[in-house]
C-alpha cells in the first residue's frame, strides 16, 4: 500500500516541516528526507501504545508505583509530556530521564500544539518555560527539571553512546525512539542495547516502534527477550517489547 500524502507546513527551523498525522496530531520530519519524529499514521496514538503502555507505565503509575523512565530521543517531548500527565492525573512519583542531541525548542513545539497531548495545560505551560529558560541551541550537559515534589525530569544533551549512567537506581522502562535504523544505524547496535541492559531493572521494559530482523537479533545478542506484538490501531503491524535475560 503507497504512503498516503499527508499534510505538512513550514516551522521556524528550515530542518524541521510541521506534519499532519493520521489521528490529527502533529509531528516533525526533517526536511528533504523521510525521517519522521512519529510515525505518520498516528503522533499520538504511537506514543500512548508503543511506550506508555508497552512499557507497562501507564499500568505502574495508575497503581501510584514509584516510576523511573528512560527516552532515548526526546525528540517532540511528546512521550516525556504524557508520561507526566499520567504521573499527575495518578499522584505518582515519576522520575524522567531523556536523551537527545537536538533538543527541540519551545518555539517550535508551539506549531505542534503541545497543549492537545496532555489534560493539564499548565504543565505543558511549565515545559514550555523550562525550555525557554535555555539556549535555543543547548550545548552538552545535564539539564534539570522539577515540575513538582513528585515529578522530576533531566534531559541530558548528550550522543548516547558516551553517556554514563551515574545513578545507582536502575530504570523501570526504557523507551526506545531515535530515528530509524537506516537513518541512525549507530544507534541500534548490539552495544547500545547492551548498555541498555546495564541499566534496567531486572523486571523492567524496553519499547520500540521498530521490528526489523537486525533489530530484533541484536536486542537477543545484547541479553534482551524480544517479543512481537501487535502495533498501535492503524499503524504498524507489529513493534517490540524486550526484557531483560
């Protein structure tokens, strides 16, 4: 089946063309190529199926359990938002940590409409002036975020590759979210994964949109179980939940 012609329009970065996704929210796609920061069939129905509920996070803060996430690629914020909206709307302790390279700013989170993806406007409100506070061109480093007494998050500006991982608290789930294996085969090797595994619980979950064969095989080679199941309503057909071995 072709790739059906969705809507796009400009944003404030010449790089970055706003797009319209299938269930109506709005996505990012670097310009000039396929990279999409959400699948097209749905920004938002991909990011509630795929991460927060894959992950089982959506199920641990609905029982006020004590959480830690991990996002490779923060790309939209859009997970990271959502998450915290769940982790309010339950009274849960969240604690959030993102990786990414190019941290989006508020300006251009703004032709996203943010507002949409959460029930509490303040909160997205709060982000948005965190990120303000901040270069639009972060340099590297960690950057931290107290939304509340029982919500906190840090974004590390760093490639993942060299990050280290300095808590001795292991993470609950880990969403799994940069861009495509052809785009950034770097970063779906077996090593990353492997890194992956240093630093979840043993009873914890890693989700990602992708299914691909070298994918699943080098998730088993770094000490993953790798499941298939099936994708978001819509979308793609099936995605992975791993666990630790």
């Amino acid at each position: 089946m072709p790739i059906p012609v969705r809507e796009t329009f400009p944003s404030d970065r010449e790089d970055l063309i706003v797009q319209v996704t299938d269930d109506g929210s709005l996505t990012l796609v670097r310009a000039g190529s396929d990279d999409a920061f959400h699948s097209g069939c749905g920004a938002a129905s991909e990011t509630r199926h795929v991460y927060l509920r894959n992950s089982g996070v959506a199920e641990r803060l609905g029982g006020q359990q004590p959480t830690r996430v991990l996002e490779i690629g923060l790309g939209t914020s859009m997970a990271m938002l959502m998450t915290l909206d769940a982790a309010v709307v339950q009274d849960a302790v969240l604690d959030y940590v993102a990786i990414e390279t190019d941290w989006i700013g508020a300006a251009t989170l703004q032709y996203l409409k943010p507002h949409d993806w959460t029930s509490r406007p303040g909160l997205v409100d709060a982000y948005l002036d965190f990120r303000r506070s901040l270069p639009d061109e972060v340099p590297p480093g960690t950057y931290r975020w107290r939304l509340d007494a029982r919500r906190n998050v840090t974004i590390e500006v760093a490639d993942v590759r060299q990050w280290s991982h300095e808590s001795e608290r292991p993470f609950d789930a880990i969403y799994y979210d940069p861009f495509c294996c052809e785009s950034a085969p770097e970063l779906w090797t077996c090593d990353c994964f492997r890194s992956m595994r240093r630093v979840i619980r043993d009873t914890g979950k890693l989700t990602t949109y992708s299914c691909s064969r070298p994918v699943r095989d080098a998730l088993e080679q770094a000490g993953w179980q790798v499941q298939r199941v099936p994708g978001p309503v819509g979308g793609k057909r099936e995605v992975i939940i791993a666990s630790p071995v």
